[in-house]
C-alpha cells in the first residue's frame, strides 16, 4: 500500500500521532475532562488502544494520501469531524467514554490541531519526500 520511499516519513508520523495521543488521552483523563467508566486494566485507559492504533492509521492514510497541505487539511477536517462526533459519541454509548467537561467541538479542533502540528513537525524533522 505505501512506497518504499514513503514509508519513513508515514512511520513516523504515525508514531509521533499515537504518542500525542495517548499523553493528551491520559492528561485529559487525569484532569476530569473525560473519563473511562468501563477499565479492564486499573491503570489503562480503555481507549488507550485506540490512541495507539486507529487513530494513528487513519491520520496516516490522510497523510500519505495528501500530499499537498490544501489535501491533508480538508483529509484531517473529515477524519476530526467523524472522530469527534461519530467515533466519540459511539463509545459514550457503549459506555467505553464519558465527557465531564469537554465538547465535541473542543475534540474537533483537537484532532485538527494535533494533525497539523505533526505533520508541520515531521517536514521540519525529516528530509523532504518526493
């Protein structure tokens, strides 16, 4: 699915977004900006592996996929949106996430933002792709 020569620069932005992820999941969490009802392990957020593993591939696809920033900004506006008010929604009602005092809006901007910022990071870090 990816070209050799793109492989680096999607690895490492998929990392570096299930990283952030997974610390701004715990931070959040930690703060009572949202909490995790249901825990099958005391210390693991149960959507800790969505952190490292859904959103990371999604975000991945936008960013090998658009290649221009006009692309992958209007790739990460959808993919926020249906995290935000899809995604997120689904696993407060199965009872997985529950919001305290947190909006879907503030979620929106949040992946939005967090897509930009890496993508900027990972030009700036790594040489650029053809």
């Amino acid at each position: 699915m990816l070209k050799k020569k793109d492989r680096l620069h999607v690895f490492a932005f998929a990392m570096f977004i299930g990283i952030v992820s997974s610390i701004l999941d715990v931070i959040g969490a930690d703060i009572l900006l949202w909490g995790y009802p249901t825990k099958i392990f005391f210390m693991v957020p149960p959507l800790f592996s969505a952190d490292l593993t859904i959103i990371p591939v999604v975000f991945s696809l936008a960013y090998h996929y658009g290649k221009t920033w006009r692309r992958y900004t209007v790739y990460s506006v959808i993919i926020s949106f249906l995290f935000a008010y899809v995604i997120e929604p689904f696993f407060a009602w199965a009872n997985m996430y529950q919001k305290y005092n947190f909006h879907h809006w503030l979620s929106l901007i949040g992946f939005f933002l967090l897509a930009l910022i890496v993508r900027w990071l990972i030009e700036r870090i790594l040489p650029p792709r053809n």
